[in-house]
C-alpha cells in the first residue's frame, strides 16, 4: 500500500497542542481524515482520528495494525506538515 497524497490544515489560532489536521491518500483510492498532528514536549507526534465515547474515553476509528505503517504515515504527514510550515512563512 502506497500513500499517494498528503493535504495538511494548518491550525494556528488553537490555544491547546494541535498544531494541523491532515488528510491521507492510499493508492489514490481511500483516504482517511481527520489525523492531528500535535506538540508535547518540543516533538511532534501524529495522532490517528478517534471520536470520544459516552464515558469521555476516546477510541481511535482508523489506524495501522503494525508499527511499519504507523511509522510510514508520520513521517509522510510530518513532511508535508514542514512543507507547509515553510509555505506559510512565506
């Protein structure tokens, strides 16, 4: 499976740690929304989407089952989160 597209959505006027909310494409067939990437501690991490339960716990609703694709997918959506950092410096 090959990520074929990344759209990232800078937040900047948020006051908590996300920082953009991106979009990613596979094989040009399925995407999956709603990924936040998000600050602690001076690192950014990227966060599966998830919807929060009766209780208040959240549970993801979309995510990798091994840690080569989780990998793959923050590195890809970090890239093109800097990518757009730069942009919007400009």
């Amino acid at each position: 499976m090959e990520i074929t597209e990344v759209r990232i959505t800078l937040i900047s006027e948020r006051k908590d740690e996300v920082r953009a909310f991106a979009s990613v494409a596979f094989d040009h067939s399925f995407v999956v929304r709603g990924l936040k990437v998000i600050e602690k501690k001076d690192r950014f991490n990227v966060y599966m989407p998830d919807r929060k339960r009766k209780d208040g716990s959240t549970v993801d609703v979309a995510f990798p089952i091994n840690n080569t694709m989780r990998q793959c997918i923050e590195v890809k959506v970090l890239e093109k989160y800097e990518e757009e950092l730069k942009k919007d410096e400009k």
